[in-house]
C-alpha cells in the first residue's frame, strides 16, 4: 500500500520527512510546495535522498559522498535521473498568488488520482497568528488585522481540500491561533467551519461530503454542524515533549477525515515513557568555541577573552557555587580549539543518545562521516561574557538567569531600555541540560540569545546541528543556504520524528480503506 501525500507550505521537509518514514514506503510524497528558495534547495536535496533510498540504495553512496564533500555535486550520471525527478517532487511555488495557484493545480491534475486515497499535510504561515508576531503587529502605525493576507493563507490550502477532497489532512499551526481574532472573531473557530465543510465556504450551494476534524490526544471531533462554542479548542494542542520531543514545542495540530471513511476505533498519538532532554540529545556532538564578531577571530583572542571573564566575575559576585562553576569552565575552555563549520569531522563524537535506542536510530540512519551545519556563531566580546555568566549560572542553581535581578553584576546589563521593567528578562536562556528545550522558533535565525548553550566552556548559542536535533531531523539531513537561513528552515519546521508518529496513527486510519 502506498498512499500519495501533497505537503504545503513545506518549509525545508519536517511533516513530509515523518510521513515518507512512516513503514515500507507507505507514504510518498507527490508533490511539495514551498515559496522560500533556501528552504526548496533543502526540500529537492531531501526528495533526491529518499528517491535514492527507495529506488537505488545501491547508489546512496553519491549523497553520502557529497555530504563528506568528496563529490562537488549530489547527482552523478548514474543518479541524474533521480534529482531530476526530485527537482520535479520539490516545487518553488507562492501559494496565494495567481502563478503559484496555477502552477500548483497543473501539477495535480497531472499527477494526482483523487479517486483513491490520498493525503494533504502542511502549516500554513503563522506570524500573523504567533504571539511574538501579533505583539510586533501592534507597534505597527496603521496595522489592521482584516488586511493582513497572512490571517487568510490557511484558505489557499482550504482550496485544496475543497477542490481535490483528500482522503486525510493534516494542517499544523502555532498555539497563538486559538485566540487571534480577526473583526472580533476567534480565528479559529472560523477554521474549523470551513474546514468541516470547505463547500460552504466558498459558498457553493451543493455541498459534498465535509470532513471531521479530529484531535490527535484526545477523543475530540468536531463535524460540521458543530458549534465551536462546544468543543474546548486547547484539545487540538501537542504537546511535543510528551511524546519522545526534546522540546517543549506546543502546537496545534488538526486531523482531518472525510466523512465517507469511518474512522472506527482510531488510535491517539501514544505518550512517551520519559522526557528526553536537550543534554540527552547533543551531548554526542563535537564541542566548539564561539567566534568572535565584529573583529579579528582567533582562538588565542577567544581564549583570553574568555578567561578575562571568568577573572572579572569571579572578582565581581560573591556567589560561592557560581565562581566554583566558573573555575571549572576555566579549565575546559582550552579543549574547545574548532568553531565548526558546514562540515565537522565525527572525531570520537558518535551523537548517540541517553535512553532512547528508537532516536538512536532515528537520528542515526545513513550518517555520513561529517557532522552537518555544525558551526557556531560568531558573538561579540560583551556577550560572550554575558554567555559565560548565564551557562555558568545555570549550572550553579539548575535555572536559567533572568533579567535585571539575576544580570547583576556590573557590566552584564545590555543596552534595553525595558531591561528592568521585565519585557526582557528572558532576553538570555540557556537551554538546560537535564530539561527538553524551549521552542526552537525563527527567532534563531536572528540571534542566539534565547538558545545559549549549557556548557560555559563553549560559551556559545546552540548550532544548525544541535538546534535540528531538538528538532530531531536525522543527521543526515542537509541543510541548504547560509547559516542564517539554515536556522530560519530549522526553526520554523514540524518535528519529523513527531510528524512520523502523526503517520503512523494516519497510516492505520487509511490501511483498511
């Protein structure tokens, strides 16, 4: 059995790489759209690899060999046909835009049997509906939510559905969508109308069969028909720690089945037996040492200016257990020579991971000699004292420091007019070892302030590599673009070992149909 999947608003893969994970090739992806370039090069290179792995294992070794950066190009003459047909899978395309919308259907009614089953999965954008976006949205002169077309994305793939009606849909969004409102109204509840019954939507009067839209945690459907003033919408929410996610990622997520297809005794996504930690998950991997920005980058500067911290605040907190942990990073920060880069040797470092032979796995499968996206940031020398303080501290009281109360040491307060105020006491976090992470957003893509790593050695923000980990994208998986546009794919992707127990439960849905 091998069901056809259409991912929208892909980004760099995360939903789609879980569903093609999903048994013997019971998924495969037909088609994937994505508007952001970087993210469609991550997107072909992925569709190539898995082509590879279903149809010429034999001939992986090209991939492999080009993440090792042994062959200039992932293709050769015995694999072209291959990436073509990737580049045929991966397709740059605006979905709301006129060419992006033909496009998209010429491709459909091309390669799509809509009498058999088949499945649509992807995320509309979410900065209009975020917290953080809508937060923004406020400062802005004149911003009127009704004229914000990213309110309104969720209809293009509401167009789908009402044109083409898969058999499933998955559709995941950001947990500030269940109280946006838009002319008073809660978003939300006009998105689970329209996508009960996508016909009435677009006002035609003949309506077809609608769809339940199902929870994947708890026995929660809505049907059309339904007041939305009857269901609790937070029974939509996953949260992704809970089921094997080293990341305290909450979002919703929207399952729905069409009517004729009887859902029966459906399954829920199965909890996990523990919490998976961000130690648990990147401790495997090659440490580093910070750049140096806005200046010469040197080890030897790095190393100095590191130390001259620790003198500093030792000299300036009377704080016994945070000099102890400051001492011990002291000794340590010699051992941390490399920065990184787009390709690190494994070394010793083999990334395995605590308590968890699945993930193992998972993360392992196909690994090339490198570690990928591997590289740290450059910071300049104020906040690397600053990352020294917060990782030590940490360390010290198994908490992340925060705000004007715990920065209190002369020299640490950065340039915030609200520092005191409590808007930015949160401004520096590090992510904890023995906890699952904070969400990995876009964010990361503009500073590594939110995401500073445990160890004060390093003295550093998380890497590509380390951030995809949370994530749990398979090391493999390469990603494309600079680094900034590397952490903006990364953070802004469904967890592929998630979206993969999101396949599995679909899978069982559809296999008796």
């Amino acid at each position: 059995m091998n069901i056809p999947v259409v991912d929208l608003f892909a980004g760099p893969g995360g939903l789609g790489e879980g569903f093609s994970s999903v048994r013997s090739n019971a998924f495969t992806i037909l088609v994937s759209a994505e508007k952001d370039p970087f993210a469609h090069q991550t997107l072909t290179m992925r569709a190539y690899y898995r082509l590879l792995l279903r149809e010429a294992p034999s001939r992986l070794s090209v991939y492999l060999n080009y993440c090792d950066a042994k062959n200039e190009k992932p293709w050769d003459e015995s694999t072209k046909d291959l990436w073509l047909r990737a580049e045929q899978e991966a397709q740059l395309i605006e979905l709301g835009s006129e060419d992006g919308n033909a496009k998209l259907d010429t491709i459909l009614h091309e390669k799509l049997n809509i009498s058999k089953p088949w499945v649509l999965i992807g995320g509309p954008p979410c900065q209009a509906y975020s917290l953080v976006g809508r937060s923004r949205n406020k400062g802005k002169a004149n911003y009127v939510p009704e004229n914000d077309h990213r309110h309104f994305l969720y209809r293009e793939y509401l167009r789908v559905i009402q044109k083409y009606r898969p058999a499933v849909f998955v559709m995941e969004n950001v947990k500030g969508i269940l109280s946006s409102r838009v002319n008073g109204d809660l978003i939300f509840h006009s998105i689970l109308r329209d996508l009960s019954d996508p016909d009435a939507a677009f006002g035609k009067s003949d309506s077809n069969s609608g769809y339940r839209i199902l929870s994947l945690v708890k026995n929660v459907e809505f049907k059309r028909g339904d007041s939305p003033d009857s269901i609790d919408p937070r029974d939509f929410t996953i949260r992704s720690e809970e089921y094997g996610i080293p990341q305290a990622r909450h979002r919703v997520i929207l399952l729905g089945v069409r009517e004729d297809i009887s859902i029966g005794h459906r399954k829920l996504l199965s909890k996990s037996n523990h919490e998976v930690t961000v130690q648990d998950v990147i401790h495997g991997l090659p440490p580093l040492r910070s750049r140096i920005s806005g200046g010469i980058d040197d080890f030897d500067l790095w190393k100095k200016s590191v130390l001259d911290s620790v003198d500093y605040l030792k000299k300036n907190t009377s704080d016994a257990l945070l000099r102890r942990e400051l001492d011990e990073a002291a000794k340590h920060i010699s051992l941390n020579t490399q920065s990184g880069g787009l390709r690190v040797q494994l070394g010793k470092y083999q990334g395995q991971v605590s308590g968890s032979g699945e993930l193992n796995s998972w993360y392992a499968m196909n690994r090339p000699s490198v570690w990928l996206n591997h590289e740290a940031r450059g910071h300049m020398e104020s906040d690397l004292r600053r990352y020294l303080f917060a990782a030590a501290f940490s360390k010290a009281h198994s908490v992340s420091p925060k705000g004007a109360e715990d920065f209190n040491i002369d020299g640490l307060r950065p340039n915030h007019k609200n520092w005191e105020s409590g808007h930015f006491s949160d401004r520096f976090r590090v992510q904890l070892p023995n906890r699952p992470a904070t969400t990995v957003t876009s964010h990361i893509s503009k500073d590594g302030h939110y995401f500073i790593h445990y160890n004060p050695s390093q003295c550093r923000s998380l890497t590509v590599r380390e951030a995809a980990r949370i994530q749990t994208f398979p090391d493999n998986y390469f990603f494309q673009g600079n680094r900034t546009q590397q952490f903006h794919q990364v953070g802004n992707a469904v967890p592929p070992y998630l979206a993969f127990q999101i396949g599995n439960v679909v899978f069982d849905l559809l296999r008796n149909k």
